[in-house]
C-alpha cells in the first residue's frame, strides 16, 4: 500500500469523529467530484445540486465507510453515479449541453488551442451521447483517470464488465465520430 | 498530455481504436464553471452539520448491564446460537432478564454478498447495537431491522473461502462523562457477541463456447431449489447467476392496480408469459446455486428479464395506477432501480431487452425502445405486436407475432422478412440462428432460421397430439432443449424434455423426467427448470450435467440409475416381465423374502415413484432408495420405500436386493423427507436431509435427527444446520466406513406443530 493511501485512511478514520478532518477530505475531493458531476450534467446549478448532496450522503454515513482496499473518493464517485442517476431519474432526459468552460492554464497557441477545444468539445459531446453505463465508465476512465480496478467498484461491476464497457464506448465513437479519425491522422 | 496509460495500451490494440483513445486522452474534458463562493458555502454548511453529528461519542452499551462472565460464547449448531447472554435494556440488575443471540449465517458455505442476521430475543437499544458492529476484514454494510432481528447487509461481494468475524463489541455500561473529572467505577468489559463464517469456494468462471460442446453431454441428476408456491418465476443471468421472485416475505399485498382500473385494449404478450399474477406482492430475488434466497433485488415485480450479458435486470413495478418498467443489477447493493417507462395497461409479459443497454416493450399494441436512462430510441419502423416477440442477443433483430402473421424484423433498417404461418415458440442462439415451432392440427414441427440463411428449414416434427415449446439453445448454439405436452385438460395431460440437435436429429429424451421450462446456464453446465410435484405445481429445480468424458463411476451410477428407472416404469406400467428383467437371482429371492410385490395394479395402485437416494457401495453396485407413491381413485393416500442394492453383473447393472421401508400415510400430514445425500468430504462427510416443508427449527436438533451405527448405537454428530430457505438439514459426521442409518424421529415437527407421521429410517453406506 502507498503511503499515500495509508495517509488517507488516517484522514479518513480521524473524519469519522472530527469535522474539521472532514473538512480536509472535502477539500481533497470537492474538485474531482465537482468536475465528474459537472461532466455528466452540463450544467453548472445541478452539478452543485449533485456535489453538495454527495458530501453531505459521505458525511451521513461516514461512520459506518470501513477501509477496503479501494481509495476513498471510490466511495464518493459511487455516491455521485447514484446521484447522478436519481437526477436523471427525476428529471427524465438529457439536459442540453453547454459550451465547454473555461480552458486551464499552459496549454498551446491559441490557433492550436480553438482547434483542441473544438475537438475536445465535440469527443466529449459525443461521450454524452453514449448509453449510461458505457459513458460512466468513459468519463471515470478517460476524465478521472480512474484504475479499471476502481471503475469497477465504483460501477458495482466486475474488472471484466468495465473493460467491455470502455470497449464498446471506443468503438461507437469510432463509428459515431468518423471525422475526428481525420483529424487525428 | 497526460502519461501512458497501461491499462488502456492492454485493452486497445487496433489502430482506429488507438486513436480514438489518443484523441479522448489529449481532449481532457475542459475544467467545468465554478463558482468559487459555492465551495467554500458548502464546506461551512458541512463542517456545521459535521460539529453537529460527528462529535466523537464513546459507544454506547446496548444492554442495561454487563453480562455475566460465566456465559461464555459456544457455539453449537448451525443456527448459531451463542450460548451468550446478554440483558434486556432498562431491567434492573438484581433481575435481569437474559437476551439470546442467534446467528443466521451458512458457517462454512456463506454465499459472498449474504447478509448476516442476527437475531435477538428481546429489545435492544437498535442505535447502540448498530454502533457496535465491527467486521473484519474490513467491509462496507448497512444494515436494517425485521422486527427482532438485525440485518447486516454488505456492500460489496466479500472475498471467497475467507474467515470473516462479525462481532457486536459493546462499550462497558457505565460510561464516563467525557466532562467528568472523577475516576469512573471499574465496570467488567462485557464479552463481545463474536460470529465466524467462512465464506463460499469463488465459483469457476463460466465456461464460454466453444469449450463447452452440448453434442457431448449427459444427465447427471437433478436436485430441488425451491418448493411449489415459494418462488414465482426463476431465471439466469447473463453472469450465471439465479434470479428469482418470490411472495413477499410480509405477505403483502401487490400495490399493482387491478385490471379493471386499468384501460382496456392492452396488447398481447410480448414474450411467453411467465408469472402468475397471484394479487400478492413478488419480490425479486438473488439466488445461490444451491437454492438459498440471498438477497432481494427489488420488491413488488412483475415479469423480470435478464440482460444477456451480465447482471442487469429489468422488470415492471407498479407506479400508481400505472406501470412502470424498471432497471436494476444484481451488483446494486442498495436496492436501487431506475424507471425508465411509464405504460398505461397491466403488462402481460416481461420487457425484452436488445443487447445490452436498450430494452423493448409493447405499450398500445406498438413496440416501443428506451435506452438505459429511459430516452426514447426510434424505431426504423413501427413495429405493430399482436403476441410473443423476441430479440436475437445482440438486439439488431427481432422475431415477433404481428397482426399481420409471425415475422423478423432487422431493427436497424426496419426491413421484415415473413415466417411460416402460426410461428412460434421463438428463440435465438447466441449466434444469431432463430428457432420456432409451427403448430399444425397433427402436431408441431421445429424449424430453424440460420443467421445468414433467408428461409428457415425443418429440424423435426412431433407426432400427432403433441404441442411443442419453450425452445432453449445451448449456449455453444448447437442444441435445443425443449418441452413436448401431449393429452388434454380432459384426459390429463403429460409433458417430456427433449433434447434436439439443431443441425438435425430425432430429439431424445432428457433426464427421464417431466421437466418443463428449461433454461440452460450460460456456462452450460447447469438446466434451470420446473418439475411438477406431488401436488401438481411446479416446483424449481436444476439440473446438472457432465460435459465431456464420464469417470468410471459416474458412468456406473448412470447406468444403475437407469436399470432401476427401468424396473420402476415397468412396475407403474404393469409390466411384469420387464420389471423381472432388471433382477437377479438375489434380486428375485429378496423381494419375495420381503412379500414385496412388483406390480400393484388394484387399489391402491402404484401412482408415481421417485429416487430419494443415490450411494456408492463401491465401483461396481450403489444403494438407490426410491420412493413408491401409492393411490386409490388418483387419489394418493401414502408412500413407502425400496432401498435397492443394484450391483454390476458382467456388463449389466441388475438389483440385488430390496430394503423395504414401512408404509406412510399421507393423511397424517406433517413433514416428510425428500431426498437423502451423502458426500464425503476428506475424512468426513456432510449428510445432506432435504424436507418438503418449513421446519419448526426448535425442532430440528440432535435429538429429532439421529445416525445410528448397524447396532443402533447413535453416532457423534459434529453439527447439525437447518436452511429455512430450502427445508434442507445438513448434518457432518466422521464415520468410519461401514453400513448406518439415517432416523428422523416423530419430534420433528412442522411450523405448524405437526410432527413427523412416523419415524422415518433410511439407510446410510460410508465408504471412506
């Protein structure tokens, strides 16, 4: 185990009794969580909506979160695809998606940067038009950065499951993005 | 740019999917709008509501007093009762009243996401109980109450063949005020309620075609999951595992609206119907292999379908005074569903699903698609549904009844290609080959539709009176197995499970029994069906079968197991000299030594006969106990038994003996025994006795269930468990070779209190 996890089980254990430990995952987390929900609503409010409900469900049951083996922002990304989830479930439908935000600092020229961020903008349109699970298991991997390992926790599904996922979501854009092949060559 | 990864350099190796993923790697989505006020307005919101929750709190105690020291835990039978007390909370100490925990929980076999109940004989403070849970290795619960009992729920599967600990680790009951400066009094640390299980052997991963050849397999023996009126409908998932519903456990009534309250002109069935609507909620549940409940999936279900690929389920709820088509998987843990469609009737059948992430059904006699978040998804053509409809499993084509006549409709362009007038019965391979059977006045005839093929060709034909159906491939799509009914209401009718080889051949006969609905498992080991029993419902059971090469004595039993089905039917059938057949000398001497007749052809007659054991004597002979259902006018009054010894005679398999057993009045109600097994495993053995009905488990003791040695010594029994779910009681011993008996005594009752008829005797062969 990495030190690096070891440290954020004793954040985590100390947070299961002191606010202001708490306080220290949340501000661990709040930028992951926010972005993964953000990237599957397109919508600034909800995904405040979305990450606020996440923190206060990680508070509400902290207590009873043990130590598996997993990073603890699995635990949240679970929270978050539920809420997700209960969102879309109450709202029905897709929300319309918005131009992408603003662009993070020391990236290229700006004629290389207009031409990155339309591609960028139309993959991830094109990643909101995959099937739920598909485009779940898209984001964590390719937005997060997330082990299929953890993917596969946070999904409730097996290693196996996720990997024909990220399969299929690759080969519909394939199909559904001829263009971008395109340009990448 | 972000580093390699080498997950995704694994998963991809062609070039267009190399860019695609080059692309998605260089494009990280852009850095969403924040409003940076509303991060640090929720981190004081939390941080408040933390201060107001999570202040550390000492563990309560959640029994008034500490226990007595002498109340050590012991652990005695498989329902686990720990011989620890503990007391009710608010007696006072000078008379405290004793607080009994039992645990529920397969000991040795625990299936890996089962919940621990833990049961408690009196009230307790349900906050500090839940407070005390600790679990190790570490892993995430939650848990609930039914009524005295607590439930605790893991959240994810737990590893295999591990030794897990569940403990309930108190506080001492006087606590100090963390504000108090005095030394607290010494209180005496209470002993923890401790419950050890190991965790089931991780299942061998399926096999996939082709590895798997259905051209060489064969019937090992079947074994009962669960009884008449205990399960609705039962089916596979994609991953291999049983899904099945259930009553409701608290008997409630099915929230789904009546049809009268619903509009009429509701379309047919989009697939072979499958479960009654019986006005009493079905839950659905996850089932072991072994027929234990394990967990429930969701409550108050209508028609269940399982993806084809993992364990994704979809299924209708009741919404109002609609119906809502709902989603969930096996691995959701919470319980959670997702509604993706509302329809206005009662649905007649189960949703279909079209691959893996759209699912199909039938609203207003139109067929209609939603994708897994419950969006529309056009059809190239509507598709008008008068009757059963089914999609191949990769969910580009559909056969299904039209008012127009039976045809396929390729989904993706929307092109229909007819099929022969009155098809039906439809199922696809995993190759894509449809099957279907057109019934005509003679009979029916079994046709199949190949993927690539444009008309469909003839496989076999019934002969007449025959009605054939439920087609079900093989998983290598090589064979079908499928139920034959001939007869009528009238003059009662019968049923027989073929097996057929697609390509072409006369369909024989498989596994000898009445079987219907038959389901392969995706590995193809495994034939989920119904059997019907002794009250004419259909009652769940599986059978399992050898793939590949028999072992010497596998391939013995089989033919034991076949003389003896000879010499049976023969005898229902009144036929003497077949049944003389399959004796030998000894054979023949033995029964009339015992006054035993072979035919019963008065009253009572022999109605129906069944094995109730199967025991390896050596290589060469078995002990084969089978059960003689007696009636008089149809009526079925009693059973005995017959313990045959059937031993190899050159290179035939003839009985050499009879044990009878004495005679059981079926009007005395009460439980019966249902089947005896003896495994050994190592130098011991696990007896397994499977009842017909719910135990009184009071009852089911050490005193009820005996083994006796040949001089009617009774024998140590290691432990004795009792599953509710499958009536089944799972003794372990460490005989030493040689000839015993299994009794079950007349203190065995019923929940209802009635006991055992009779003491019930079968014999026991240990061969080390």
């Amino acid at each position: 185990m990495s030190g690096g996890n070891e440290n954020e089980r004793d954040l985590v254990d100390r947070a299961q009794r002191d606010p202001e430990a708490f306080g220290a995952l949340y501000d661990r987390y709040f930028p992951q969580i926010y972005r993964f929900a953000y990237s599957r609503l397109r919508d600034q409010s909800v995904a405040e909506d979305v990450t606020s409900e996440v923190f206060f469900k990680a508070l509400k049951n902290i207590k009873r979160y043990t130590y598996t083996g997993h990073p603890f922002s699995s635990w949240l990304y679970q929270i978050a695809l539920n809420a997700v989830a209960d969102h879309y479930r109450r709202q029905r439908g897709e929300l319309e998606l918005e131009e992408a935000g603003p662009v993070p600092d020391g990236l290229p020229a700006v004629v290389d940067e207009v031409v990155r961020r339309d591609r960028s903008r139309r993959v991830w349109a094109a990643i909101d038009q995959l099937p739920r699970q598909q485009r779940a298991a898209m984001v964590l991997k390719f937005g997060e950065d997330r082990k299929i390992d953890e993917i596969a926790v946070i999904m409730r599904k097996s290693p196996g499951a996720v990997k024909l996922l990220l399969h299929r979501g690759v080969e519909r854009l394939r199909r559904d993005l001829p263009a971008l092949e395109v340009e990448v060559s | 740019m972000r580093e390699r990864d080498s997950e995704l350099d694994e998963l991809f190796s062609d070039p267009q999917d190399l860019e695609v993923v080059h692309l998605l790697r260089s494009a990280r989505p852009a850095a969403p709008p924040l409003d940076p006020h509303f991060r640090s307005y929720l981190r004081g919101k939390l941080i408040a509501e933390a201060r107001r929750t999570l202040p550390a709190r000492p563990r309560r105690p959640w029994f008034g007093i500490a226990p007595m020291p002498a109340m050590a835990a012991v652990a005695a039978t498989f329902v686990l009762v720990l011989g620890y007390e503990l007391y009710q909370r608010g007696q006072a100490p000078a008379a405290p009243a004793p607080i009994r925990v039992t645990a529920q929980v397969d000991r040795t076999n625990a299936a890996p996401a089962e919940p621990i109940r833990l049961q408690f004989s009196g009230a307790v403070d349900r906050t500090a109980v839940e407070e005390s849970i600790v679990i190790q290795p570490a892993t995430q619960y939650t848990t609930r109450w039914e009524g005295q009992t607590l439930v605790v729920i893991p959240l994810h599967q737990l590893a295999a063949s591990t030794t897990y600990t569940v403990a309930l680790l108190p506080a001492p009951a006087s606590t100090p005020h963390p504000s108090a400066t005095a030394a607290p009094a010494p209180t005496p640390a209470p002993t923890p309620v401790v419950v050890r299980f190991v965790t089931a052997p991780a299942p061998p991963p399926p096999v996939t075609p082709p590895a798997f050849a259905s051209a060489n397999i064969t019937f090992i023996g079947d074994s009962r999951l669960a009884d008449a009126g205990t399960f609705g409908v039962a089916t596979w998932t994609g991953d291999g595992q049983i899904m099945a519903t259930r009553p409701a456990l608290n008997g409630r009534p099915s929230a789904r609206p009546s049809a009268s309250s619903t509009p009429s002109g509701t379309p047919a069935a989009t697939a072979p119907a499958a479960a009654p609507v019986t006005g009493k909620a079905m839950d659905l549940w996850l089932m072991s292999p072994s027929g234990k409940f394990v967990r429930p999936l969701a409550t108050d279900v209508l028609y269940p379908a399982a993806a084809p690929q993992d364990g994704t389920v979809a299924f209708w709820h009741p919404a109002g005074d609609r119906y809502a088509l709902m989603e969930t998987t096996t691995g959701d843990l919470a319980g959670q569903a997702n509604q993706l469609a509302i329809v206005t009737g009662p649905p007649s059948a189960p949703p279909v699903w079209l691959g893996a992430d759209r699912i199909a059904y039938v609203d207003a006699g139109q067929l209609h698609v939603v994708d897994l978040l419950g969006n529309p998804v056009p059809l190239a053509a509507p598709i008008p549904v008068s009757g059963a409809a089914a999609p191949s499993l990769d969910g580009h084509r559909l056969a299904v009844q039209t008012p127009a006549g039976a045809a396929v409709y390729d989904l993706t362009s929307g092109r229909s290609t007819a099929l022969p007038e009155g098809a039906t019965a439809f199922s696809w391979s995993p190759k894509g080959d449809l099957a279907f059977a057109v019934q005509n006045p003679t009979g029916s005839a079994l046709f199949v539709l190949g993927a690539t093929e444009l008309k469909p060709h003839a496989v076999a034909s019934s002969a007449a009176g025959e009605l054939w159906s439920n087609f079900n491939w093989s998983p290598d799509a090589v064979s079908l197995l499928f139920t034959s009914r001939s007869g009528s209401p009238a003059s009662g009718t019968s049923s027989v499970a073929l097996l057929v080889d697609a390509a072409g051949s006369t369909p024989r006969p498989f596994g000898g029994r009445p079987y219907e609905t038959l389901q392969w498992s995706p590995d193809g080991r495994l034939v989920l069906l119904t059997r019907r029993d002794e009250t004419g419902q259909a009652a769940l059971w599986v059978a399992t079968l050898k793939v590949g090469t028999l072992s010497d004595v596998e391939r013995a039993q089989q033919e034991a197991l076949a003389v003896v089905k000879t010499f049976m039917d023969a005898r229902l059938a009144n036929d003497s000299a077949t049944a003389s057949q399959q004796l030998s000398a000894a054979g023949t001497a033995a029964y009339q030594q015992a006054g035993l007749a072979l035919l019963s052809p008065g009253s009572p007659r022999f109605e129906r006969w069944y094995p109730v054991t199967v025991q390896l004597i050596d290589k060469d002979s078995f002990l084969i106990g089978v059960r003689i259902v007696q009636a008089r006018d149809k009526v079925e009054t009693g059973f005995y038994e017959e313990h045959l010894t059937v031993a190899r005679h050159d290179q035939t398999f003839l009985i050499d003996g009879v044990q009878p057993s004495a005679p059981v009045s079926l009007s005395a109600g009460g439980p019966a025994v249902v089947s005896v097994e003896v495994r050994q495993e190592g130098a011991g053995q696990r007896i397994l006795v499977h009842f017909d009905s719910d135990l009184a488990v009071d009852t089911v003791n050490q005193t009820a269930i005996v083994i006796r040695d040949g001089n009617d010594v009774p024998q140590h029994v290691l432990d004795l468990s009792y599953d509710q779910q499958t009536h089944l009681v799972t003794l372990r011993t460490k005989l030493a070779p040689g000839s015993y008996k299994l009794v079950v005594t007349t203190s065995l009752q019923d929940v209802n209190g009635k006991s055992l008829a009779q003491d019930y005797s079968a014999p026991l062969v240990i061969t080390g």
